[in-house]
C-alpha cells in the first residue's frame, strides 16, 4: 500500500487539521497499539456504535461476532464506520475552553465482507488472535467446524481510512491567559498489562507460556 493515506471527501480533515496525519505509517502504529475498536453502522434504521476486538494484517481489519449478533452480522452489512482511540493525557490549559487529550485515532470508512470460504476466515481469526494475543493461535485449541460455523468474521480494507493525532502541552501557553495564576500542563496516561491470575479452576501443574508471561507489565 501507498505511505500516504488517499485523501477525499469524507476523510479531508477540516476542523483541527494540524491534528490530521496523512501518513500511512502512523494508521498502522495506532492499530497495532490496540485491539478493541468501534463499529459505527446503521441497524434498521438506528445508528449503533458496537465495540468489538479486531486484527490487522496490514491491509485489511477483521472483526468478528457471533451470527446471532443483531448488529453485526444481521442482514447485508451497509457502510461503517470504524474507530480506534488511544488517549495519551489530559491537557489542562488555563481556561476550560482549551482543555483537551492527547490522543491518537484513528478512522476506517468501507463497506466490510462477510468471509464464508472456510480457509480464508480460519487466516482472518488467526490474524485477529495473533494481534491481540501473539502466540496464542499456536498455544490454544483452534476453533472447531460448530465454531466457525457460529461466527461470523468481517474483513474491512484499509484503503479509506483518516488518522488524527494531538500530542504536547495545551495551546494557551502564548494567550493573555498565560499570564493567570493557573497551572497548566499535561497529565499523561498509559496504559499496561498487569500481572497473569490463573483461573481457579487450572488443573495443577500448568505454567502460563513464555508468550503470555512476556506480556505482563508491558
Ligand atoms: C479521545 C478524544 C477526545 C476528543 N475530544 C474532543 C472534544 O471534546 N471536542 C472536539 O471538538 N473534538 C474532540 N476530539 C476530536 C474529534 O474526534 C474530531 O476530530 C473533532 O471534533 C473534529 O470533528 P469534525 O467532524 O468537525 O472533523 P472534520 O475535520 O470535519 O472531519 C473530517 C474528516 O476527518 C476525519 N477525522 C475527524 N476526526 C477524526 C479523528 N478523531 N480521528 C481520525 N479521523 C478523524 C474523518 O475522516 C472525518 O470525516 C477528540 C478526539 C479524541 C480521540
């Protein structure tokens, strides 16, 4: 694919621009960095912003439900609209009014497909587990026939897609209220693993792996 995004009407940046990013490069990093995204799609009528788990494999994003999801798999799927936030801090200005978050998101326009050949959705699901979870599709039980049969996976290309990203300190810092006796500045947020709690039921003597201990903390 292209290292800049395509650019056309509905993801021109208008408002905020300075924010807007049209690097391809940046896309791809904030969809590593997470795995939970927003579908925004209209069901019967009524707007619905359904948060799901995706992967990525570079040029196309999965997601999946089960095939009794109303709003995910119900019916032909018409255009979303798919969201992926990561807020990096709150900026505190001097006035309320420029109050704002760091952050870095991400926007994906398209009208996904349904994957019915077998093989080609066992490859979508690998490429959703491994994003969230690498190592895992290797570790666990993969899913059976009954399974695959009871989930439905959606591909969504990349091609049309915006990115927006805020970083540094709050934009009032140059105004006549630089000179209030406010404090003003960033309180970053991060995000991390924490440590791995073994289900109470895990029979004796089962270790978690080295690609799931390898996460804790980061
Ligand atoms: C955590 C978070 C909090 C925010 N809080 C506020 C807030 O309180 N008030 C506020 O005004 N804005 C906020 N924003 C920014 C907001 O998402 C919009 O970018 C902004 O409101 C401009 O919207 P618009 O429809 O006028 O943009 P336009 O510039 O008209 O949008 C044009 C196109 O740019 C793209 N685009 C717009 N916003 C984004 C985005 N965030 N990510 C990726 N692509 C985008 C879309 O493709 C869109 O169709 C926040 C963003 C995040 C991630």
């Amino acid at each position: 694919m292209d290292s800049v995004l395509p650019e056309n009407e509905r993801t021109r940046h208008r408002r905020l621009r300075a924010q807007g990013s049209r690097e391809r490069a940046e896309l791809d990093a904030i969809l590593a960095a997470g795995f939970v995204c927003h579908v925004g799609v209209v069901v019967d009528g009524t707007p619905m912003v359904v948060p799901t788990v995706y992967g990525c494999d570079g040029e196309t994003l999965y997601f999946h439900g089960s095939v009794a999801s109303r709003s995910l798999v119900a019916g032909p799927l018409g255009e979303v609209c798919v969201t992926v936030t990561h807020v990096d801090g709150l900026v505190l200005a001097r006035s309320l009014f420029e109050h704002g978050v760091n952050y870095r998101s991400a926007m994906i326009y398209g009208t996904p497909r349904v994957l019915t050949d077998p093989d080609e959705k066992l490859e979508g699901l690998r490429v959703l587990s491994e994003h969230s979870v690498p190592g895992q599709w290797d570790y666990a039980r993969r899913p059976s026939k009954k399974e695959l049969v009871a989930t439905s996976l959606l591909a969504l290309s990349l091609e049309e897609a915006s990115v927006k990203i805020r970083v540094g300190p709050p934009d009032d810092g140059d105004s006549p209220d630089a000179e209030l006796p406010v404090w003003a500045g960033v309180l970053p947020m991060s995000v991390r693993w924490g440590r791995l709690e073994a289900d109470p039921s895990l029979k004796e003597g089962i270790e978690p792996p080295e690609h799931l201990r390898r996460l804790e903390g980061r």
